[in-house]
C-alpha cells in the first residue's frame, strides 16, 4: 500500500466530511426560517409527527440535528415529550435520503446519456460552479446560503470519487478483503467497527457513505457489511445522547433516551429478523452477493423503515421507560422558567429557532415592564405594600430576562450567521436594553411612592389632573411600540416619534405650573421633588420606546433593502411631512387637556 494511496483516501475523506457539513449547514440556513413552524405543528398524532420528522431530516440532511433541535424545543415546552416520539424515529428513516443522493455513484459510462448528468463526476464541477457564482457574483436574497448548499454538494461529491479512486488502487493489497472477511466470520467485531466510526464521525450518514465508497473495490457482499451498518446505528444515537443530555433538564434528556431505545429494538429486530431469514434460508441467494452504493442506500433504508413500521404503535413504552430511567429533578419553580429554558444553545444549529426564542423572551419582558409601570402608577393613588413586592420580584426577573437574552445572543452571534439573521441579532441586542431601562423607570415610579408615602406627602389636585394627561398619552406611545415590535409595523414605529416629542413639551409645561404651584404654596417641597422625579421617570419612558421604534425601523428597513430598493424609497419618502403632522395633531390634542386640567381645578 502506498503512502500516496493513504493520503488520497484520508484528504478524499476529509473533502467528503467537510462537503457533507457544509452542505448540511446550508440546508439549515435555508430552511430553519419555516423549521420551527414546522415542529410546532407536532399534532398528538404519532404517524404525522412521524412524516415531520422524516421531511425535516430530509431537508437538513442529519438526524442528529433533527432530534436536538426537538429536545430544545421540549425543553423549552413548544412541544411535548409525547409530541416528539413520532419526530425521533422518523428522523431515524430521513438520514437515509443521504445515502439513496450517494449512490449517484453507481451511474457509469454505460448508463443513457441523460443519466450522465447525475453522474458525480458530471454533478460535482457544475455544482461547484453554481455555487462560487452564487457566492461571487449574485446578490438576491439568501444567495450566498445557496451557493453554499451547492458548494458543499460539489466538494461531497469530490471527496467521494478521491476516496473511491483511492480504495479502487488500494484493492490489489486485499486489505478490505481481510478486513471485511474477518467482519462476517465475526459479525459482533463488524457491529463494534461501525459503531466506533459513527461515534468518531458523529454521523450515521457519514458512516454509511464511506462504505458506499468502499463498495466500488468489489469486496462488500451482503454478510459483512450488515453488521457494520447495525453498529453504526449504536454509535450514532450514542453521539445523539450525549448532546442532548449535557445540562439539560429531565425532558429534554428523554428525548436523548427515547432514541436510544428505539435504536436497541431497531438494531435487535435487524439481527433477529436476519438470523431468521438465515436459518430459513430466504437470503441465501443474497447472502454471498457483492453489493454496490445502491445496495448499501437500500438496506440502509429497509433497516430503518421496517423496525419504525413495527415500533411505532408501540413507541410510548419507550417514553414510559424514559421517565423511569430519567427521573425530574426537584427545582425552584420560576414562572417564566419554560421561556428561559428555551434560549438553548442547541438552536444555534439552527439561527432561526435561536432567535425566536429570544423574541419570545423579549416579548415577555416587554409584558412584565409595562405591567410593572402600571403598578407603580397604582402605587402613587393607593399604596399597597404587596403590590410593591410584586413589583420588586417582578424587576428581578426582568434583570434575569436581560442578562439571560445578553449572554445568549452573545453565543449565538459568535456562529456563522445569515445576513438576516445578523440584522435580527443587531436589533435584539439594542432593544433588550431599553426593556431593561423601561422595567427600572417602572421601578423608580414605585419608589417614589414608597418615598411618599412613607413621608405623608400627596399630589395636589391639579398635579394629578395634569398627570392623567401625560399618563394616557405614555399609554399611547407603549402600546404604538407593542405593535411595533410584536407586529414589525413600521407604521406604528413611526408614530412614536412624534408622541415623544410631545411628551418632551408637556414634561416642560408640566415642569413650569409646578414651579408656579410651588411658588403661591399649593403644593409642598416634599411632594413637588416626588413629581419632578415622576416628570423625569415618565419623559425617560418615552425614550426608550423612540429606541425601539428606531431599532425596529432598522432592522424592517434593511430586511426590505434585500428584497426591494424601490419599495423602501417609496416607504420612506415623505416621513418628514407625516411626522409633523402627526405631531401637531397630539401636541394640539394633549396641551388643550393639559390647559383644562388647570382650568377645572
């Protein structure tokens, strides 16, 4: 054996690995925008989750992935433990398209001409060059994440014809002879072969493609490969395990150990039903037969296809001995806790998954501020020790919000993310902040309830009159950037603007009549330092929701950029006179109530 031959079938490996990865991470990219509205899907229904989890590992090309991403999505309560059993043996059945595109391999010279162009020596070049064009020299939408799809096809396609060409020279030295004779007169060393490979590979798709590969030297037949194949199942789902269950909370383990389970009765109805077949003698014709890449694609799928068949009527035993194996772990039970678990960093995979948890999070601590400033507000009329402690636990959880979302879009914006996604990130970065800020001005509001109360101080009628005006139009302005933000409506982003400004005025009218109070003695010290704090909380609210109306009109803006210049001139033109109008309109409507609040005292 030459040390050439060697290098060529470890550098034709390598390309295979890298190929398939790249391609595979493509296929996330592009498909994890709908990936999790496809999982939520999930019905009760075993056979339909069954089908979801078959496409979806289709798509992305790994079961693996498929069946972490559904153990993030159980951790984070989108679906049920009951909900993912269907998803974990089909994605077991969709690793297997991989080996049904590889065994393109089989296409030879003899074959029509129109089925050259699958040949991979045809595929590999065109698919490489549809990708650097891609990459280069277009610029649509998501055109980079489809030349890389195309590119890691190619270099798949590659690798696998170096490592063929290698092991084809490699075949006058009878190493695979012996080794896979040695395999079926010992099918137990077969079955530990494969499983150590998948285990090192971390990928049963990988696994098997190699063997594909081996399968042109002529000295694969049927009785030592099938052990090989079986092991790989074990050491995959043992990959599959282990990530799942690093830190994870119980039911997210489950789903690590449900697919075990299913892998063992998979992998003992395989070698039951073929050591039936062999005493039988039903396969005997097969048994000695040399198999090809198409052999291998097709046993790999009737492996899988048929013990799913058979054990998923049956697959919530293997839920119910999961829970038995897996025990629940008493904690501190958090209120907000399904919502924190679901910043996985198992979505990464997956951007798409990653940052809607984070918008599902933002939009609670959206929820919890504002909920916050009411209760404050309620403070100022009547104090009510437990509403303050409410209001008190409730800004923890706000900080916990804030510092779980920071760290995790931090790790998240540390992986290889679209141009979408990276806008997305940008902009949850900017507005966490101001949900945090808006959740200490509610803060501060309390406060200074407490602070007056504790002093026996009240607002005069007239300051609270004025006070219910800029209130109703805070009101305005929050619930303008609760559309925006929940909704993407950029009309309603729009709009804040001018409300602020407005607020900025009234604050400083509002300022200069309680100075005049303070003057003729209609309102004491104590109380009007208590208001201006108040002035100055509530002015401070309004701009952290021109914040998020400016993160938001970005972050639309650029998304529309990608997609269609024209639109967004049009979208933009004109704002100037729109803003003015709007807020001549507010500022006219709000300094009249403002004036008739004096003048009904």
């Amino acid at each position: 054996m030459s040390i050439f031959d060697l290098l060529s079938l470890l550098g034709g490996l390598a390309m295979f690995l890298f190929g398939m990865e790249l391609m595979g991470d493509g296929l996330k990219q592009s498909s994890s925008g709908n990936l999790k509205r496809l999982m939520e899907q999930v019905t009760n229904n075993v056979f339909k989750a069954f089908l979801l989890g078959l496409l979806v590992t289709a798509l992305i090309q790994s079961s693996k992935a498929t069946i972490v991403i559904t153990s993030g999505l159980v951790a984070a309560g989108i679906i049920t433990l009951d909900q993912s059993l269907g998803i974990i043996v089909g994605a077991n059945v969709g690793t297997t398209v991989t080996g049904q595109i590889i065994r393109l391999m089989d296409i030879n010279s003899g074959s029509a001409s129109w089925l050259q162009l699958f040949n991979p020596s045809t595929l590999a070049p065109v698919a490489l060059i549809g990708g650097i064009i891609c990459i280069k020299f277009l610029k649509f939408n998501n055109s980079r994440t489809l030349g890389t799809i195309f590119m890691g096809f190619g270099i798949l396609f590659m690798g696998l014809m170096t490592m063929t060409g290698a092991v084809d020279s490699l075949r006058e030295t009878g190493v695979f002879t012996r080794l896979f004779t040695a395999f079926d007169a010992n099918p137990a060393l077969g079955f530990m072969a494969g499983a150590v490979m998948a285990f090192i590979l971390q990928s049963a798709s990988a696994s098997v493609g190699i063997l594909q590969a081996i399968a042109v030297t002529g000295t694969l037949t049927f009785s030592t490969v099938y052990s090989v194949i079986i092991g790989i199942y074990l050491g995959d789902c043992a990959t599959t395990y282990i990530v799942c269950s690093i830190g994870a909370p119980p039911d997210q383990q489950r789903v690590g150990v449900v697919n075990v389970l299913f892998n063992i009765i998979k992998i003992t109805c395989i070698f039951a039903g073929i050591f039936i077949l062999r005493q039988t003698g039903v396969i005997n014709g097969l048994w000695d037969n040399v198999v090809n890449s198409g052999s291998i694609a097709n046993m790999n799928t009737v492996f899988n296809l048929i013990p799913a068949i058979i054990a998923l009527p049956f697959i919530n035993r293997c839920r119910d001995l999961s829970k038995r194996l897996v025990k629940d772990k008493a904690r501190e039970v958090n209120p907000y806790q399904e919502k924190l678990d679901a910043l996985n960093p198992q979505f990464f995979a997956t951007p798409a998954l990653a940052l809607r948890s984070c918008y599902d999070l933002l939009s609670e601590m959206y929820d919890v501020a504002r909920a916050n400033y009411r209760r404050g507000l309620s403070l100022l009329d009547q104090f009510d020790e437990t509403v303050l402690n409410t209001l008190v636990e409730e800004e923890d959880n706000i900080d916990l919000f804030c510092e779980s979302l920071i760290h995790y879009l931090g790790a998240l914006a540390a992986n290889a993310l679209s141009p979408d996604n990276s806008i997305i990130l940008n902009a949850y970065y900017r507005i966490v902040s101001e949900f945090e800020r808006l959740g200490d001005h509610a803060m501060n509001i309390g406060e200074i309830a407490q602070m007056m109360n504790e002093r026996g101080n009240v607002f005069s009628k007239n300051a609270k009159a004025e006070l219910k005006v800029l209130i109703d139009l805070i009101e305005r302005i929050l619930n303008e950037t609760e559309q925006s933000f929940k909704k993407r409506d950029l009309e309603s982003a729009f709009a804040i603007e001018p409300l602020e400004e407005v607020v900025d005025e009234m604050v400083a009218k509002m300022k200069s009549t309680h100075l005049d109070r303070l003057s003729s003695g209609e309102c004491d010290a104590n109380s009007g330092v208590g208001f201006m704090e108040l002035l100055g909380n509530m002015e401070r609210i309004s701009d952290n929701c021109t914040n998020v109306a400016l993160a938001i009109i970005d972050r639309v803006g650029a998304e529309l950029l990608t997609i269609n210049d024209d639109y967004l001139e049009k979208l933009f033109e004109s704002r100037e006179d729109s803003f003015k109008m709007a807020h001549d309109i507010t500022y006219n409507e709000y300094m009249e109530r403002l004036e008739a609040s004096n003048k009904n005292e």
